[in-house]
C-alpha cells in the first residue's frame, strides 16, 4: 500500500478537483443508499402486518429521547399516518415510489463519480507515458546500450496500459469504497452496536485469508512482465534483421525462438491469471460466510425476546451489512489488481527514476558562437570503470580546420567524437571549446553548434521537407530547397510524386543509401553549424553515390571546423591532420604524404586499401 500510496503522491497532485469531487459524489450516494435502504423496515412492516404499536409523534430535540429513538417513532407515526389517510396499498406505492427516486439519485451520483474519476485516470496515464518519452530523451546514449528497444517499448506500452488496467482503475475504487464502508458502517452501529462488533470480531478473518492468497500476484506479475518485454525484443529484431533471417533461411529458427518466448510468457500470465481469478469467488464464500453467522447470531437474539433490534429493523440491517461487503469485496478485487499494476509500475520507475550521468550545472555558461579552437587534454574515457576505451588523447583542433581520425574498428574513433557533445562525459582530462570546458557549458548551447553526418543516416516516417528541416525552428521551403541543392538532393526530391511533401518511410526506406546520406547532409547544411561531425559518412556507399556524397559534403566542410572519421583514406587526403587511433591511443598524426613518409601504421592501412 506504501508504494500505491507514493504512486498518487506522484501523479495525482495536477488532478485535485477531480478527486475532491468524486469524494463529495460518493458521499452523497452513500447517503441516498441509507434513505433508501431506510424504507425497507416500513415497508416490511407494512406488509407483514408486523408493527401493531400506536405511534404519536414526539418534537424533534425533545430531551431525555435519544436521536435513534427520535428518528425511528417519528418515521413510524409518519408512515401510520399515511396508512390511517391513504390506505396501506396507497402508502406502499408512496414509499415505493419514494423509493426509486432516492435509488434514481443515488445511482445518478454514483454513475457522476466515476465519469469524474475518467478524466483524472486517463490523465495519469497520459502523464506517465509523457514522462516516459521525455526522460528517454533526455537519458545519455550510453544508458540505452545496456537496454533493449524492445524492452523499453514495451515499458511504454504493455507495463503503462497494465498501470491504468490495474491502479488507476483501482484508484476510483479505493476512493469510493472507504466513504461507503465509513457510511455504512456508522449506520450499521446506530442499527445495533451489539451486532456490529460481533461484525468486528469476525471481519479481520476475511482480510487475513485475502492477504494469504494475494501475497505472491506481485513478483509473479514482475516475471510475466518480462518475458512479454523479452517477446517484444524478439519481435523488434525480427523487424530489423528480416533481410538477414530471409538470406540464411533461418525462420524456422526464429519462429521456435519466438514460440518458447511466448510460451514462457503464456505460463507466467496463466498463473497470475489463476491467482487473480480467486479474488471473486473467495471474497464471494467469505461473505456469504459473514451474512450467514451474522444471521444465526442476530436471529438468535431475536428468536430470544432478548433483542434490542426488531425483525424489520434485523431485515435492514442484514440489507446493510450486505452493501458492506461489496466495498469489501472492491477492496479485496484492488487487493488482487495493484500487485500486477505495481510490479509495472516498478519496470517504468528503471527509466523514470534513473540517474542521468550527463548532468548540466547549475550556473552552466551560455555559449553562442565558436571562434578559436577544440582542445582534448589528457583526455581518457572508460564505458565501465575497469577498462580505459581511450588513454592520454591531447587533440587541438584549430577553428575551420579538418581533422581526420583512422584506425581499426574499436579504436575509439567514434567514442571520441561522442566525447565533444557530451553524449558521454570524460573520465579524466578534460574537453574544451574556446578555452571553455564542455562541462561547464550549456547541453543546448553545446550541441547547437555541432552538426552530424553519420555512417547510418538516420531519418525519420516523414517527408523531405520536415527530414531536411529537423530541429531548425521556422525554416522556409526555399531555405531547405537551397540545403537540398547544396547537397546534391534536390533532383531526386522533385522526381517524386510529391516532391518536397513526400513520405520517405521509415529510416528513408523509400531512399538508395546515397540519397538518405545526402538528405542527412542537407540537414547538416540547414543547421548551419560552425562544428562538423562525419563518422564514416561515405564508408557504406557504392562509388558513384560516394562521388556524390563526397561533393556534398565538400560543400558542408567548407568554413566550418571538421573532425571527420573516415575508413576510406581517399576521402580525408586533404585534411590539415590525420590522427591515426590504435587500441585508444593515437599513434601517429601528420599530413598524408608525411604519414604516407613514415612508413608506419598508417602506410600499412594506405596499402591494404590500395591492394
């Protein structure tokens, strides 16, 4: 209850009134439940002919009468009246019709308090989800190499759809059901204390049994949860490497892979299923049990001449402890549903509550402009803590310079550019941008000055135009018209159907390889940013989009300052300095003919390639 309780503490603040008016709703169909119920004793008396006393009618606030004494004379001098004036038949049509309208109230309240309680419900899940997304964005890139897409989907998903199934849903209950069990229960004790606490002493029982058979939903609910999340991450890949399951002739494989996933998760949901299904029919035996002991206790009492509750007053009362146990029995139903909510309300919380590791200072200073030059100094990096990716980098990239990084695969040539954005932070040393350390600026201001074009050029379910436009605020159709042309991918813009208004599918699947890449380098080039990132931007390229891109990107480098990480050596020969990396280090650094000179590490990638 202490976690469902933090949970509203959390997200239910923005949604008050809400909650304010659901209670005062629920209170008053409570109160219209008792007038109703209250006509029961009348009516039966009326009936069975079982009230023979004479009734004369007593002053409301007359000392030495107590209020139950009050209420139950006068209410019966009241409906003797009406039988001495009307006639017995007449009269119980009269209550009868007094009936239905205190019910036609009482259901109208309690229908009004669950549509308030809709938007309220609807809005915390609107807001978790929100959340969700926003705290994906802002979480570095490196928490993400540690998940799964698939898993944190199906957090967005499956868990936050099981969160509003489960405790919001629960929510209306849980306000509801304590102003119902308040109401009835201090009627139940103006009927007759005596029955009530024999009630007491006998109700703990059933909450005991309840909380046995509920204890474990929780973890179970946590292990289903998962295996759903590790089918997700099936399905993703899947979605992914279609080409490459087609091309080895591996469906088979991966249709058993995902059948004994879905499997596992069939037999974990079939035993909250069956645990969860306990909670109707043992909270149903248990208060059977409850009205039947109350029963034998009270009639007993009555069959005595001992009691001081009437037969119709008995009647009611049984009435009473009945719409008891429903509340009770919603609690129990809750006691059954927020386990499974909280189990995904706890997978949600590893992203909502997870520590970003790229944190921006309090008194960050604003930077605008770039003027001078990039230093790395003394630069090391480790993803986790043991082992160092890069070690003692010292790097001066002067402005409207281009540097190239080359090396193996896993020498740290993108880790290294990464470093500058502050997609991670360094371990030791220290990155700076006019003399400025990257820590100590502004994550906006920092990463507005630095354009990329990467290796895989990625690109969004949307047209040229908003792909070319992506992140630049109030850019015109000529100023991405002008960027496209730059970037050699205006022709094959306007040779679609609907030119700059058309859908380029998902990740540019519509696209060649170049065309994407050269849609990316037009973004790079309506950003306009003073700082340039290639990683590998021509490497999965044929030769005549390499052509292409190639020019492009000549266009883009122009009076800007480039760090450009390159696998093909022909494209960076004119860069003022190449920086050979080996295992995190860099080895050598020069221009190409000096490298070329040396003879060394760099020579030996020249001539592979060459070869």
């Amino acid at each position: 209850m202490k976690e469902f309780l933090r949970i509203l503490r959390r997200f239910v603040p923005p949604y008050k009134s809400y909650v304010i008016w659901a209670s005062v709703l629920n209170l008053l169909s409570a109160v219209l439940n008792i007038f109703s119920f209250s006509l029961i004793a009348p009516i039966l008396s009326i009936l069975f002919e079982a009230e023979k006393a004479v009734y004369t009618f007593i002053p409301w606030g007359t000392e030495g009468v107590s209020v139950k004494d009050l209420i139950y004379n006068n209410a019966y001098y009241y409906v003797t009246d009406l039988i001495n004036t009307y006639g017995a038949s007449s009269t119980l049509m009269i209550l009868g019709m007094f009936l239905a309208v205190m019910t036609l109230f009482k259901t109208s309240c309690y229908f009004a308090s669950s549509a308030v309680m809709i938007p309220l419900r609807t809005g915390i899940v609107r807001d978790i989800r929100v959340s969700l997304y926003n705290k994906v964005l802002a979480l570095p890139i490196g928490f993400f190499s540690e998940e799964r897409k698939g898993d944190i989907i199906t957090r967005m998903s499956g868990d936050v759809s099981e969160v509003e199934n489960s405790v919001t849903s629960s929510l209306d209950m849980l306000l509801k059901n304590p102003i119902l069990i308040v109401v009835y229960f201090s009627t139940l004790l103006f009927i007759s204390w005596e029955l009530t606490l024999f009630t007491i002493v006998v109700l703990p029982f059933m909450g005991w049994l309840m909380g046995i058979i509920g204890r474990k939903l929780k973890r179970q609910s946590l292990d289903a949860q998962e295996k759903w999340s590790n089918s997700m991450s099936q399905m993703e890949e899947t979605l992914g490497g279609l080409r490459i399951i087609k091309a080895f002739v591996a469906e088979g494989k991966m249709s058993k892979r995902f059948l004994d996933s879905s499997n596992d998760y069939r037999n974990a949901i079939n035993r909250v299923a069956i645990r969860q299904s306990l909670a109707h029919p043992v909270s149903e035996f248990l208060g059977t049990i409850l009205i039947v002991v109350v029963l034998w206790f009270g009639g007993t009492l009555i069959l005595s001449n001992h009691s001081s509750i009437s037969a119709p007053s008995f009647m009611v009362y049984i009435a009473m402890l009945y719409s008891l146990i429903n509340p009770l029995k919603e609690f129990s139903k809750a006691g059954y549903s927020i386990p499974k909510g909280l189990a995904s309300m706890e997978r949600i919380d590893k992203i909502l509550l997870a520590e970003s590791s790229i944190v921006e200072k309090e008194n960050a200073e604003s930077l605008t402009d770039f003027n001078q030059k990039i230093d790395f100094k003394n630069v090391f990096f480790s993803y986790d803590g043991t082992r160092d990716v890069l070690k003692d980098i010292e790097l001066t990239v002067k402005k409207g310079q281009t540097i190239a990084l080359v090396g193996q695969s896993g020498s740290g040539k993108s880790t290294l550019v990464d470093l500058l954005p502050r997609y991670h932070d360094v371990t030791k040393g220290a990155i700076c941008i006019d003399d400025k350390d990257v820590r100590d600026l502004k994550i906006h201001d920092l990463r507005s000055l630095i354009g990329n074009v990467n290796q895989d050029a990625i690109l969004f379910n949307d047209t040229f135009f908003n792909n070319i436009a992506f992140g630049v605020e109030s850019a015109t159709m000529e100023q991405v018209i002008e960027a496209a042309k730059i970037a050699n991918a205006h022709e094959f813009i306007i040779e679609t159907e609907g030119g700059y208004e058309s859908n380029i599918g998902d990740r540019g699947s519509k696209l060649s390889g170049g065309q994407r890449q050269r849609i990316s380098i037009a973004r790079a080039i309506l950003k306009n940013p003073p700082i340039l990132i290639l990683d590998e931007a021509t490497s999965a390229l044929d030769t005549e989009s390499e052509r292409s891109v190639q020019e492009a990107l000549e266009h883009l480098m122009k009076s800007r300052t480039t760090i450009a990480i390159a696998h093909r050596l022909s494209t960076i020969k004119n860069a003022d300095e190449i920086c050979v990396l080996y295992e995190g280090v860099i080895v050598e650094r020069g221009k190409h003919d000096q490298l070329i000179a040396k003879n060394g590490y760099y020579k030996r990638l020249h001539d592979m390639q060459s070869l």
